[in-house]
C-alpha cells in the first residue's frame, strides 16, 4: 500500500509512538493526578512534560495547553467559550475546515452573529490586507480564525498578516493548526489561540488534540465535570487548563503524543515533506489531463496537493488508484467547504487530494505518476 491521505491522519507513526502506546495501556493507564498512588503521580508527570513539549514547539509555557479529544472538541470549546453574542462579526478565511465552520453555523441559530469571509485574491491566493482593513472597519472583528495549512491545498496561510491587522481593531484571533505543529510550527505573536491535533501533522494517535491559550483569556465553560480538584465545588475552575478538561483525559493518547514530539525534533520532517510535494507538483505539471490547484508561486504549498483528472470524477480516480494500483487518496470536498468556490472545484465534486508524511518516498511518488498515466 502506498498511503497518500496523511492529512487526514499521518499513517504510519514513529515506531516509538506504537511502542510507547502498548506500554502506556499497561503502565500509564491511570486518572492522573486523581490518586495518592504513585502511578497516578508518574501519569500526572508524563502529562505535564507532555504539555511543556508542546509549548516548546512555539516557545510559550505549558500551561497553556488544554488537552482534548480532538481538535473539533477544542474549536467548540473556543468558539462556544468566547461569549459571542447579537451583533458581533467573526471572519474565517475562504480555506477553513467544518471543525471551525460548523460550530459558527450552529452557533448563528441562537446569536445573531455575522460570519464573513476574508478577501483573498483568486488568481494568486494571497491576502487583500486592503480589502479586508475596508471590511474590518466597516463590520469590527470580534474573532478571526484561520487555519495555517489549508487541508485541501496545502497553502501557508499569511496568518502573521491577517491576524497583525486583526490585533489593530482588537479581535480575538485563532490559529487552526491541525495540519502544521510539529512540522511547520507558527510564531506566538498576535495569537490568542493556537488548536492542535495529535494525529496529524504532530504523528501521535487518535484521542489526543486540544489548544493553547497564549493570552490566559478566560472562556465561558461549555464543558463541565470532575476535574479531580476542589471536588466540593459546584462549579468548574475559574482558571488554568482544569477549566477546560473535564472528565478523565485520555492518558495513553498522551503518552504516544509525548514520544511523537520527541520524535519531531530529531527529525526533518518539513524538509521531506517539502521536497517530495515540490517533486510531485514538478511531474504533474507536464501532464496536459491534469488539472493543479495551486497558485503562480508554489512554494507556500506544502505536503497536500489537490488535483482533478480530464474525464473523470474525483471519486473514479480514488477509487482506480485504490483498486488497481493500492494507492490511498482522499476525494471529495474534504470537510472544508468555502474553499471549493475559491479555487473553482465545487461543479467538479471536489478534488483529488494527495497528502504527503514523513514516511513517504520518492519511489512511492514516482508510482503515483506512473499511475496516472494510465488515465
């Protein structure tokens, strides 16, 4: 099998994850901090340096990770948690996954809020700062999300621009990083909330995800339970990262995480991952049938690219490279809907989107282009 769907979840994982995993349901598998024991205490510990490793990726203090089931959870405990209410405009950019859309949607039912779309120019991607300074006055950011990888493009996001002019009319801005940390890590600056998921681009398993709070801003709680403290008190903490956690987090998961950031720093994975994406745009674009979904200046594509094949659906081209070539792609419209519009995709049922790991291989993007030269 040749595995190209590693923005949905990167397959495989550093050996040590798989490892650590097996040894952690037998040895970490406790309520951390929820016992006098000393396996609930060396559980609690792996935990807290797990938290500091993340922090390490951006340079900021553990404790301002929130671990969670997944990086949907946290986007709902974000945007739930912010208190928006009748009136307030909240901007997503055109490339943001339904883990950011849905929730704001959802939310609209009950608050009046007004959701915009940031300006984008199609016909080189980049950011309309001028445009978007014009709607930010007329209509004041109370939020602004974006994510830093688009998950059907693979474009880097210009977040430092966006969010520079967001801070000038004071907005709360979130940085969607499911498919960077740990590959492509963002600055702290101009960020109040930066959502991760563990699975991804940060090679652990399933279960594992959350957000860092880099301006201890206080969310509303929209998740509520026992925390394992002050276990008289009816209400959940007023601070700190027990204020978001409730009920027991997933310590195995963690584990896995804690041994996958270890693995990310003594690894060049943004690199691989670079030159095998800049390898495989160079032999698709000789191909007059294929059809690219990329700006001018691909060099802010990175590990996805999304394709479509003349004369064929993009769900017929999965599933031939499945079947005759065992070849794992993702089709479809890939939970991000704005974006389809933006790059003219949607009459074509989405896009063939090829998504590169660390575990990749020239030879394995040599057989795809071998593949699709049967079509």
């Amino acid at each position: 099998m040749i595995y190209l769907d590693n923005a949905a979840t990167t397959y495989p994982k550093p050996e040590e994850v798989y490892r650590t995993v097996e040894n952690a349901n037998r040895n970490y598998a406790f309520n951390a901090g929820r016992g006098t024991y000393k396996e609930a205490h060396q559980t609690l510990e792996m935990i807290e340096e797990t938290r500091q490793l993340l922090g390490n990726l951006i340079g900021v203090s553990g404790s301002t990770v929130s671990f969670e089931s997944s990086a949907t959870e946290a986007l709902n405990i974000i945007i739930y948690g912010l208190g928006l209410e009748d009136g307030d405009t909240v901007y997503i950019s055109p490339f943001e996954h339904n883990a950011v859309v849905r929730p704001l949607y959802n939310l609209q039912k009950t608050k009046n809020i007004n959701i915009e779309v940031l300006p984008f120019i199609k016909e080189t991607w980049e950011f309309d700062a001028e445009k978007a300074n014009d709607f930010f006055a007329l209509k004041k950011p109370k939020a602004v999300f974006v994510s830093h990888i688009s998950n059907v493009t693979g474009y880097i996001l210009p977040y430092e621009e966006i969010f520079t002019l967001s801070k000038k009319y004071g907005a709360v801005t979130i940085l969607d990083c499911s498919q960077s940390l740990g590959v492509l890590n963002p600055s702290n600056i101009n960020i109040d909330f930066v959502v991760f998921a563990g699975h991804k681009s940060l090679y652990a398993t399933f279960g594992v995800a959350g957000f860092m709070n880099l301006s201890n801003m206080r969310l509303n709680v929209v998740k509520s339970g026992g925390t394992g403290s002050d276990s008289l008190n009816h209400e959940m903490p007023e601070g700190g990262n027990g204020r978001y956690e409730a009920g027991s987090i997933n310590s195995v998961a963690i584990a896995g995480l804690n041994q996958s950031i270890k693995w990310l720093t003594k690894n060049q994975v943004y690199q691989h991952e670079k030159d095998l994406t800049d390898l495989l745009i160079s032999k698709l674009q000789k191909k007059d049938n294929i059809h690219l979904y990329i700006p001018d200046n691909y060099s802010k594509i990175q590990g996805i690219v999304s394709i479509n094949v003349e004369g064929y659906s993009p769900i017929d081209v999965g599933t031939i490279l499945s079947d005759d070539f065992d070849i794992c792609v993702r089709t479809g419209y890939h939970c991000s809907p704005f974006v389809h519009d933006f790059i003219g995709s949607r009459e074509r049922m989405g896009t063939v989107r090829i998504s590169i790991g660390a575990f990749n291989t020239e030879s394995e993007i040599e057989q795809l282009i071998s593949a699709l030269d049967t079509f």
